[in-house]
C-alpha cells in the first residue's frame, strides 16, 4: 500500500476573490433564476431566451479565468478541461440559437407581423432551452464542489481531509462529480446538434 498522502484542511477551500468573487456568484445565480422563470412565461419568453444567453456568456467567461488561475487546477486539471469544454459548446450553441432567432425576428418585422415559430421549431427550442438549462445547473454544481474543497484534494478523488466522514456521503459526492461531468458534457454536444437544427430550418419556419 503506497504512502498516504497528507491532507491539509483549508477553510472553505480556495474561493475565487480576484474577479468572481461570492456576491458576484450570487448576483449572477437571481440573474439565472430569473432568467428561467421569464423563458417559461410566453409573454416575455424571448427575453427570458435572451437574458440566460447574456448571464450564461458572461459567468463562462468569469469562471473560466478563474479555474484557469486557480491553484487547484494543479491537482486537478481534467475538471478544468472538462467545464471549460462544457461552457465552450454551450456558448457555440447559444450563439447559433441567438443568430438564428435574430434573423427570424428580422424578417419578420420587415412585414410588420409578430414573430411566430413553427411547432417543430418550438420544439427543437424547447429540448435545447430545457439542455441548457441542465448544464449550466450542472457546471454550477461542479464549480461548488471545485471551490470549497481543500486546494490539494483531487476533484476525482476518494480522499477527503475528515476521515470520519460516511462513506455513503463521500461515495455519493464522487458519483454526482463524475456523473454529472459525463452528462454535462455530452448534453453539451447534442445541444450543439440540436442548435445546428434550428438554425438551418430558421427559413422555413416563416410560414
């Protein structure tokens, strides 16, 4: 049995206090919220759509400088791959999601008529807005694993610093990490899927 390595508690972790710091993590948590509450209001959905695509971009970039910058990427660096991976797909997806309403909304109003989607373009919209929503809930749940545990705790680890924690509570942790990265990744994918549909039928849904 090799060497035990030695943990060193840390209060909290390594909280991000150069630019993300708590209270920005907060604000941006009700601009999240409130963002998936409009999407699901009819009248305002669109600004629902809008708002999480502005909220979402903003925190990818935030919280990628400060993974990128923190001390824990040394331990580990396969978490930081993964999230920014996420966060990356999501943004190329939104963006797609965005051109294409935009367009719609363009010729639109060149007639003067409210904007209106075909079923199956609602409902593309829909699975994609309902992934979207799943991964960016997910990379929040792994940032809150990845900043409040020890610096020297490796995220995909066994280890923690009390060892007389429940194993069924240690166990469920490394479940909810390593599930939730898998799922969160590859929903990231289909949603770019689901995006590159949308966006090549945004011509045919002005019917």
């Amino acid at each position: 049995m090799g060497k035990t390595k030695q943990i060193i508690p840390m209060k909290g972790g390594e909280l991000p206090g150069s630019c993300l710091t708590l209270v920005s993590y907060i604000s941006s948590f009700i601009v999240f919220a409130t963002a998936m509450y409009t999407i699901y209001r009819p009248v305002i959905s669109l600004f629902g759509v809008i708002l999480l695509y502005i909220i979402n971009l903003i925190f990818s970039i935030l919280l990628t400088k400060d993974l990128t910058e923190s001390q824990k990427q040394d331990t580990s660096p396969m978490i930081v791959y993964i999230i920014i991976a996420i966060l990356g797909l999501n943004i190329a997806s939104s963006t797609m999601i965005m051109l294409a309403l935009r367009k719609i909304h363009t010729e639109y109003s060149k007639n003067n008529q409210k904007m209106e989607l075909s079923e199956a373009a609602r409902n593309t919209l829909s699975v994609y807005t309902a992934g979207w929503i799943f991964t960016i809930v997910i990379v929040w749940v792994l940032a809150i694993f990845y900043f409040l545990e020890p610096v020297n705790l490796a995220f995909f680890s066994f280890e923690f610093m009390d060892k007389e924690l429940n194993p069924l509570f240690i166990l469920s942790g490394f479940i909810i990490k390593t599930c939730g990265s898998a799922l969160a990744l590859a929903m990231s994918g289909y949603m770019v899927y689901k995006a590159n549909l949308f966006f090549n039928v945004k011509t045919r849904v002005l019917l």
